[in-house]
C-alpha cells in the first residue's frame, strides 16, 4: 500500500475519533523494521514520516517511535 493512502487512512481515522470520542488521545505507532520485511523500509520511512508531520499539525494525537529503536548500529533491523 502506498504510504499518501495510509496516511489518507489514517486521516479518515483521526476525523472519526475526533467526531465520535473528542476526549480520545491517539497514540500512532510507527511502522517498525524487521529483517523480513526490510525490503519495505523505504515505504515505512515515508509512511512514519507523513503521518508524523500530520499528528505534530493537531493535539490528540502523538507519533511513537519504535522504528529507530530497532535499528542496530549499521541502520540495519536488529535481528531479535
């Protein structure tokens, strides 16, 4: 999936939650790397980057990192 449709998603999520529960903060997780799916990790970067940018524009939501945690010293996905 490409990640302006997640984030198109994750708009359409947020406006919902807003609507229907206006006291709900959001925590996003990012999406994480994993040595099976490293392939990806440019379409993760993106899709965390795009989301980021939109949760810091609001207030009920919060962006949490666990993609860079998983990274080891090589910018390669831990393999545990």
């Amino acid at each position: 999936v490409a990640p302006e449709k997640i984030l198109e998603n994750y708009k359409i999520f947020e406006a919902l939650v807003k609507e229907r529960l206006p006291q709900t903060q959001i925590l996003f997780v990012s999406l994480k790397p994993s040595p099976a799916n490293w392939r990806a990790a440019d379409k993760y970067k993106q899709t965390n980057a795009l989301i980021k940018t939109e949760i810091e524009k609001g207030r009920q939501a919060q962006f949490v990192d666990i993609f860079t945690p998983m990274l080891d010293e090589k910018g390669e996905p831990k393999a545990e």
